[in-house]
C-alpha cells in the first residue's frame, strides 16, 4: 500500500492537520494517512498534555475517518522522535508499504537541519505541502535536491527518493490559538473534530 505518514505533536488535533492530510490522500491516491503522535519532539518545546490524551484524541478520531489511522511508533519511544529513526523502523516493519512524508514547506525548508536528512531520501518520498509566507527560492540550501527529486507524476513503483509538492488549502488554525481559546472556555467545533471536542471537554484539557 501507499501510504502517508503526518507526523506532530497534535496539541491538540484539529482540521489544519486533517484537510491538508486529506487533500494530499486525494491528489496522490495514497490508499491511507497515519497520523503519527510524538512522544518527544526534537524541534519543539514540551507538550502541554499527556501523549496518552494525544493518543487518544487521534485515535478516536481515525475511527470516523475513512483511509486515517493512528501510528503509536514514536509514542512508545523515550528519547527525540527523529524522522528518519521513525521511517527506518517503520520499513522494517512494513517492507510491503511504500511511505510518503507529509511537511510543509516551512519544515521543508528547514530540512537541512534535521537529523540525517539526506536519509530521508532512501526511505521515503517527501510530499510538501504549501504554505503562506514559506517560499522556495534558488538561495534555500535545499533548493538543488528539490529540483532534481521533484516529480509532477506518481510512479507507483518507486519506493523513495522523490518529492511530491502539493498545494493545499490555507486552514485558519493553530495548536496554541486553539488552547488560548480552551483557556477562556471555547471549544470551537468548527476548528476540531467532533471526538476531540468531546475528549478536551470529558477530560477537561488545557483549561
């Protein structure tokens, strides 16, 4: 199977993960998306919950989710959730599979950065995903790998080494504006699936 791999802290879930993870689903006719929690983000600072109420919260959600499920890899790791010690073992469990790494182009950008990168390119394709205020140009580090790996076709039969870019839709949402909001007692059901909203209000997070 083709399958996509979005990785993040999800603190908490919300549509600005899922329509942009559905939208590449569509444009690349992946067969699923795996939502892929952090335990420790290398590239960020502590979460605010629990990676088990993460966990949770994305799980409940892949099950009203056709073609979505949860990947628990890095959860269950206790040290920095590198990329390309993720992909590694999920080859070694998967050999069948072939794996498509979500970013955006912001994160793109900052690839060079990131631990073995040019590992990356043995074990996956890369699906870059565009953003506002995050533009390429011929002075970005990464720009010659871009050029020469992108593909504006799918070759089913390639297992990594390429880069697929995808435009997707701006979504109005964030992590930290969503928690301000929780703070002040909104939940707001049109920024967040149904699941987490229940979940954040049953368990009473980011209050």
């Amino acid at each position: 199977m083709h399958i996509g791999i979005l990785g993040g802290t999800f603190d908490p879930l919300h549509f600005g993960h899922i329509r942009p993870a559905q939208t590449v689903l569509n444009a690349l006719t992946l067969d699923e998306i795996w939502f892929m929690p952090n335990h420790i983000p290398p590239h960020k600072e502590k979460t605010v919950v629990t990676t088990q109420d993460r966990l949770n919260m994305v799980y409940q959600t892949c099950l009203t989710l056709n073609q979505f499920k949860l990947c628990d890899l890095e959860a269950k790791r206790e040290s920095p959730s590198y990329t390309v010690t993720s992909l590694s073992q999920l080859i070694r469990a998967y050999p069948e599979h072939t794996f498509y790494f979500i970013m955006g182009m912001d994160s793109f950008l900052s690839l060079p950065q990131w631990h073995q990168w040019k590992r990356l390119f043995t074990l996956c394709h890369l699906v870059v995903c565009q953003r506002p205020n995050s533009n390429l140009t011929e002075n970005d580090q990464i720009f010659i790998e871009y050029k020469k790996r992108l593909s504006t076709t799918i070759k089913p039969q390639q297992k990594n080494g390429l880069i697929y870019h995808v435009d997707i839709e701006t979504q109005p949402y964030s992590s930290s504006e969503i928690r301000q909001q929780i703070k002040q007692n909104i939940i707001d059901d049109s920024a967040m699936p149904t699941p987490v909203c229940h979940y954040i209000k049953t368990h009473h997070l980011y209050q």
